[in-house]
C-alpha cells in the first residue's frame, strides 16, 4: 500500500494518513474479527489507531474499556507496539466522567492497564467539561506528559474559544501544548469545522484528525434515497443528509469515484484529505472487507477540477 508518514503538529509523532477507528471493536466487530481488522490495516502500511475509554459503553453488556482491551491483547500477541501510534481519550468512560484533574490521572492509569503499554501516544480530551477549570484539565494533562504515561495531547470536540484558552494557559504555565485536533468533519458537516476551529488548527499548527469522516456510512453511497434508509440501524443518524442537497453530492461523489474506478467512499475520504491541515480522517472497518475502500483513499489524488466539483456540491452543508 503506502509507507506514507505526516507529522502531528509539533509533535514526534509520525502516522499514517488513514486512521483507523476503534469503536467497533467489542461492538459492531467481535473480537476475532477485530484482530483481523487489525492485522490488515497494519499488513497494508497503517499505523494509527484511534479508540477511548468508552468504547464501547453503549452496548448491551458493555462496561466501557472493550474496545482498549481487545486492542491491548492484539498488541501483546503481536509484539508490536514499537509499530503503532495509539490513541485513546478521556471524560466519557462512565466510571471516569469529566476532566477534574484526578479523574484524568485515574482514567489515563486505566486506560494503560487495559492497552498493556507504558505511554499512550495521543491523549484526547475528549469532550470539554465545562464544570471543571481548563488550568485543572491542563495541568493534569502535562503531568502525565511529564510523568512519560503520556506523549502528545489532543484535543476532541472543543470550541475555538476553549482551544485558544487552553493553548494561552498551557503557554503562561509552561505546560506542554495540544497537538491534534479531533473534530466532527466531512462533507456534509462543514461549517462550524471551517468557520471556527479550521482557523485555529492552521494558526497553532494542529494536525486535525476528522471523524464520523463517512457521515454514519452516508458518504459511501449505500442511501441513494430516502427509502434506502428506512428501518436501518443509522436511520437516524443520516435524517438530515436524506434531501436533494445531499443526493446531489453522493451524486458528484459517484462521477468522481467512477472517472477512477473506485469506490465513493475513497473519494470521500480522499477529499478530506486534501483539507488543510488535516493529516488523516478516521474511519472504521466492522469487517476487513470494508478495509481496501478506507485504505485506497491514501494513495488517491484528485484533480483541481475534481475537488472544486466536490467543494461545489457540498457547498449547502458548509453553512
């Protein structure tokens, strides 16, 4: 596939621009297929995956924490942890709720048992807590930093005013600086991401890493119209991309991936990765029959002309 590397901000860090999403795992993707999920991403030149601490608490019979688990046991079977950059997140886990300073040291100390690992490479607030002061969550963060449990900090669903605020603590106190940038970006949800926070990524160097990166599978051209959708599992999660704005980009999708002889999904993800900034979309593969669409989007290029049309079509989600 590609041994394409980008560098995380400021960071050391270096991943593969293809994410790979851990959410499934113990969920959707029973563990055996998990590892298959796993071992393909890897075999085709992947690096980076994503998870955290409440993956996948929402489940029947889940407690949150299966999604690190499986990928834990799946590292110390392969004995190669020095290969992959891993992620995970805090403030959601529902024994480990918020970002007081020590829940984040609790929950990070879980999270590391679970993933058999001595440091997490990326840790992401994961959602802001707004009952909690931003210099607690900081400095907790930058404990773990120091204290090597740690090596770089992310940010997920903040807004620009909390991200500066954060940056401007972290600056004033010497603590270390976020690094990536987690938000809800694709092509039909644009505006919030390229109002506010795509102006904040480029100034302060963050390598953004979007997901929901195929709108709940409706960037992969599986509901072509509203009845495709009807009595699904993500019925409601793709309601508001079922009109005729949203066929129309599926439709532009569709001209593109067939002018390449690829899947609308490649395309999809190709044309986030296009974006400034962003180093890599996050995707998920249930099945290792999903994988080849999510990892053909690295090598695909796409024209001037081909991300204009894209641009064009979606111009009614940047809104």
């Amino acid at each position: 596939m590609s041994d394409q590397r980008v560098k995380v901000g400021d960071s050391d860090l270096e991943v593969f621009p293809l994410v790979l999403g851990g959410n499934t795992f113990g969920w959707t993707s029973d563990e055996a297929t998990s590892r298959r999920v796993l071992d393909e991403y890897v075999e085709a030149g992947g690096n980076f995956i994503d998870t955290a601490d409440v993956y996948s608490a929402w489940a029947p019979g889940n407690a949150g924490g299966e999604s690190e688990i499986i990928l834990g046991r799946w590292l110390a079977v392969r004995s190669n942890r020095d290969d992959v950059v891993i992620a995970t997140k805090v403030s959601e886990h529902p024994q480990y709720k918020g970002l007081s300073h020590d829940n984040v040291i609790a929950a990070a100390n879980e999270s590391l048992l679970r993933l058999g690992i001595d440091t997490i490479d990326l840790y992401y607030a994961h959602f802001d807590d707004k009952r909690t002061p931003l210099e607690e969550t900081a400095a907790a963060f930058d404990e773990l930093v120091k204290a090597g449990k740690i090596r770089a900090i992310g940010l997920s669903n903040y807004t620009a005013d909390r991200i500066e605020e954060w940056l401007s603590i972290a600056r004033e106190h010497g603590y270390a600086l976020p690094v990536a940038l987690e938000p809800h970006y694709n092509l039909v949800t644009r505006g919030n991401y390229e109002r506010t926070l795509a102006p904040v990524a480029a100034r302060e160097n963050l390598a953004v890493f979007p997901y929901f990166s195929l709108a709940a599978g409706f960037l992969t051209g599986k509901y072509r119209s509203a009845a495709d959708a009807e009595g699904k599992a993500r019925q409601g999660m793709v309601a508001d991309y079922l009109t005729a704005d949203g066929f129309a980009l599926v439709d532009a999708l569709d001209a593109v991936a067939k002018a390449h002889g690829t899947a609308i999904a490649t395309v999809a993800l190709a044309w986030l990765r296009h974006r400034p900034q962003v180093a890599g979309p996050i995707a998920s593969a249930r099945t290792p029959e999903q994988l080849p669409a999510l990892l053909d989007s690295v090598s695909l290029d796409l024209s001037a002309d081909e991300i204009a049309a894209l641009d064009k079509a979606s111009e009614p989600f940047t809104r």
